[in-house]
C-alpha cells in the first residue's frame, strides 16, 4: 500500500493492485494518457526526486506537487523518524564522550550539508562531526582539547 501525499494536504491510499491495472499508456519521454472510467486524462511528470519520492505532475492542465511513501516510509514516520529530519536540526551534541582534537569552523561561518565542523576523539578514535545541513554557525561551545560529555552542546545553527 502506497501513501500519496498531493500539494502537502490531500492524503491518500494507493494499491499496488491498482497502480497494476491502471490503464496508463507513455506517448512520450514522462508523458502519460490515461484511462479512467471512459475518461481521457493526459498526464506530464515535470520533475521527480527519487531520494524524496517527490513529483511535479502536471494532469491535464493542473499541476500538482505529490510525495510518495511506501511500507517502510510509513513505518519509519509511525516510529516518529522521518526522511530528512536531520535537515531541520539547529544544534549538534556529543554522540559520546571525548576530547575535542580541532574545531574546523567560525561562528557566522556558511556550511554546507557534509562539511567537516570538528574532530572529536574518543576511545583513541578519531571522529569527524559533519554538518547535518546547509547553514550558518550561530554558536560554538567547545575549545579544542576541551573534553566533554555524551550530549553536550557543541554547535548551533542559526
């Protein structure tokens, strides 16, 4: 069973037995004719992210933005995990205790998604923290050879 989520307000379920017999033709590069109940729809996939299960479809001349879920989408939300939730995270705490070995970054510094922000050793490891997201460094609350604590505050975004 497929959720599908249309302009991030009208939800709805979708079967696999259903998409399977859809009586959907491809004229053309994502482009569609459909049939429903003698009714002719033309249908045009303007863009996809299939990370996302996101699609810009444009059915006669409506366009609509729909978000796709399958089994595990939804198991992974009903677990209160989302895809992409890191994105909206604004500060990053010690995943375990360490010592701050070097700090890469500046308050007011741009970061991008998967930069390097710090160094933190533990258990003789080396553990590169990267950033979650794109942003800018509001805060930094270590020094490096600082030890800290699992959880500590280590940065904020703004």
């Amino acid at each position: 069973m497929y959720k599908a989520k249309v302009n991030a307000s009208f939800e709805f379920e979708i079967s696999k037995e259903a998409v399977q017999e859809l009586d959907a033709v491809e004229t053309s590069t994502n482009k569609y004719h459909i049939l429903e109940e003698n009714n002719s729809i033309k249908a045009n996939i303007l863009s996809l992210d299939f990370d996302s299960k996101s699609y810009t479809v444009k059915v006669n001349n409506n366009t609509y933005s729909v978000k796709l879920s399958d089994k595990l989408d939804q198991q992974i939300e009903a677990l209160g995990f989302e895809i992409g939730a890191s994105k909206k995270v604004n500060s990053i705490k010690a995943p375990m205790p360490g010592l701050i070995l070097e700090t890469n970054v500046d308050v007011g510094q741009e970061v991008k998604e998967d930069d390097a922000l710090l160094i933190l050793e533990a258990m003789k490891m080396e553990n590169i923290i990267n950033s979650p997201r794109d942003g800018i460094i509001k805060s930094i609350n270590v020094k490096q050879g600082e030890t800290v604590d699992k959880n500590a505050l280590l940065i904020e975004f703004e």
